[in-house]
C-alpha cells in the first residue's frame, strides 16, 4: 500500500456473543483493495486479536446475489491462516449492519462458505457453512509430544473421545479432557506445543469436555498464531462436528452447543448444525460490533 494511499477502516467486532465484552474479536477491513500481504499482517499485529479478516472483490464465478460476494483472507498477529470462523463471523455481521441480512458467500483460501446472517430479537447471527471437512488419527508419538507440551498426563483424556485431527476448513488436533476441572487447568509449554503444531500444520488444539449428550465446554491453545488462547473457535467447532459425527458420539441429525471463554472471562457460545447426508457443518452465533 503506498504512503499517500488511504489507510483502510478497520473495524473490530466480536464474534459467538451479542455483547463486545464476550466471545472472540476480530479486525474487520471491509475494503482492503490495495493492501498487501505486510500492511495486513501489520493490522492484523496492532490489533493482537487472534485474527482479523480483510475484504477485497469476489473472484469470478463465486456465485451469489450481487454485491453479497466477497474474498476474505486472514491474518492472526504472526501470520496468514486459511480460514478463521469468528473472523467469518463477524465480517458477516459487519456487512449485514451495512447491506442488510440475508446470503453471503466468502471465496477463502480453504474453499467457498457460504454465510446465511439474520436478525433475532435485535441481534444479528451468523451461520457458516464449511468446506468438506475430514478427520484422521494422529501418530502414537506425536500425541505423546501433544499431551507432554499440555503437561497432560495420558489419564487425563475422556476414552470415550479418541484424539484425532479433524478439518472443516483449518487443521485441529482434538483431545477431549475427563472433567472440567482438567479443562479449566490449562497452563502448557508455548515453545513445545507450537513447534509440534507448525510440524503438523495445525492451527489450534481443540480441547473439549462432554457437559451432556449435545453440551460441551471447549478451549482452544493457538501458540501458532502468537495468542494463547483463542477466546471462541468457529474453525475449531467445525472440525469438531465434523470429528463427533465421522466417530459416531453424535447423531448424523445433531445440534450441538460449545461454550467456550468462560475460563478467559469472555464468555461465547457456538451452535454447530449436523444435518444428515451432507458433510458440511454449519457454525453460527450472535455479534457484536466492539466500540
């Protein structure tokens, strides 16, 4: 972006609560025509926030109703991840306060998604849908570096929830905890945990406890990014429906609900949708514009 160029309006909401002092924020450049790959990472560093999103013209063919098409790209504070939910999240609400509710379709770098926002009782919500998502196993030596970075001893994990890395967008390795109370003890090794991440190529790790059949409280480490932790996932929470379905501990038909931030005093929840005979997951929650 050259010196005498406009700086861009960046705009900084929050995602997965209808309050600014909930849930995940984001930087939001509606317009970010001109701008390069540096002057992003550099807004997206003065914020600090996990990630921030950057709006530029749809490629062609997206599809959409015109003027509702975007491509979107996002930075955390170190660097360009393929695809952040919140961030989703709230650009979608951001452009929803400008152009109304209703269809969006985002070109990322992961894929198309689609975002459906609408209005409930004065509160904008978004819904994301993913990519096709994916899980595999991960490698016997490879948790063992995971859980020792986590300072997670192996008798710690539900067995109920084999660990696993799932995709719906971005890479997570999900491991599920046996009590809150393990959950709510995170304090793990940054150089350790990221390392193993960069060799994975994973963007956060999906930490989890079942409330109930359909509840869980969820956290999220993300060292990669340069945050400890991610206040509310929307990439993570795909991955996770996705990983819940594909190992049969929900039903195809399913919403479930992740809350997560409570730990960070930033409190958010996530609706993840399941809908049988297609793979893709749905992710919504409220936003809200921050200042």
């Amino acid at each position: 972006m050259t010196t005498d160029a406009p700086r861009p309006e960046v705009l900084r909401y929050t995602a997965f609560s209808s309050t600014p002092d909930g849930g995940n924020p984001a930087g939001v450049v509606l317009d970010a025509t001109g701008m390069d790959d540096g002057d992003m990472l550099a807004v997206a560093a003065g914020l600090g926030y996990s990630e921030s999103a950057f709006l530029t013209a749809p490629p062609d063919g997206l599809g959409g109703r015109e003027g509702r098409g975007y491509t979107i790209r996002y930075f955390s504070p170190k660097a360009e991840v393929p695809f952040c939910g919140h961030a989703t999240v709230a650009a979608a609400v951001a452009l929803a306060e400008r152009i109304g509710p209703g269809e969006l379709v985002f070109a990322t770098r992961a894929g198309t998604v689609p975002v459906e926002v609408a209005e409930e009782g004065g509160t904008l919500r978004a819904t994301l849908t993913s990519v096709e998502p994916h899980v595999e196993e991960i490698a016997g030596a490879d948790l063992t570096e995971a859980l020792a970075a986590l300072g997670w001893p192996a008798a710690d994990l539900d067995p109920a929830f084999p660990p696993r890395i799932a995709f719906a967008g971005a890479r997570h390795l999900v491991l599920a905890a046996a009590t809150r109370a393990r959950l709510a003890g995170l304090a793990y090794d940054f150089a350790r945990l990221e390392a193993l991440m960069h060799r994975l190529d994973l963007t956060t790790v999906q930490l989890v406890w079942r409330e109930s059949a359909t509840v869980f409280h969820v956290r999220d480490p993300f060292p990669v990014g340069g945050v400890v932790e991610d206040p509310a996932t929307g990439a993570a929470a795909a991955a996770f429906g996705a990983y819940a379905r594909d190992l049969g501990l929900v039903a195809g038909d399913a919403v479930l609900t992740l809350h997560q931030g409570e730990d960070l005093g930033r409190p958010g929840e996530l609706t993840v949708t399941l809908r049988a005979g297609d793979r893709r997951v749905r992710v919504g929650g409220a936003g809200a514009r921050i200042g």
